[in-house]
C-alpha cells in the first residue's frame, strides 16, 4: 500500500478492490496514522488498475441548506 496524506488531500494506492466504505475507511486511518484528525465528511474518487485501486479523497464541504427566495412566501403561510 502506497500513501500520500495531508490535511486537504490523500492519494492511497491498493492491492485488491475495495468498494467505498473500504476505502473510506483506509483513509480515514491513513489521516489518524499520520497525526490528522479524519474529516467528517469525504469526497472519494476510485481508479481501477496495475492489480489495485488508488483512491483519491478530500474533504466535503459542510453539508448546507439554503431556501430559494421564491419558497419563502410558500412557507410563511
């Protein structure tokens, strides 16, 4: 397994084929091993190859909701 972390990024390279949970998982313990705290939420990218799958993650934005000007007369009925 090869492994590239920062606090914006990680690239893990792996033998096998892990489906998302797995790789979800690999990172958030590749960012703990590497003295990061593991974001809430992850963005993941998977590349089939070589044998292996690398991983692309980054942090989600928070997750947000805003309303629409035009729904606001709808809900202030």
């Amino acid at each position: 397994m090869e492994i590239s972390v920062s606090a914006a990024s990680a690239a893990i390279f792996v033998p096998g084929s892990p489906d998302k949970r797995a790789a979800a998982s690999l990172v958030r313990r590749a960012l703990e091993e590497s003295g990061l705290r593991p974001w809430p939420r992850m963005e993941l990218e998977l590349f089939s190859g070589e044998g292996g799958v690398l991983i692309l993650a980054r942090p989600a934005p928070e997750f947000s909701v805003s309303l629409a000007d035009y729904a606001l007369p709808f809900l202030l009925r």
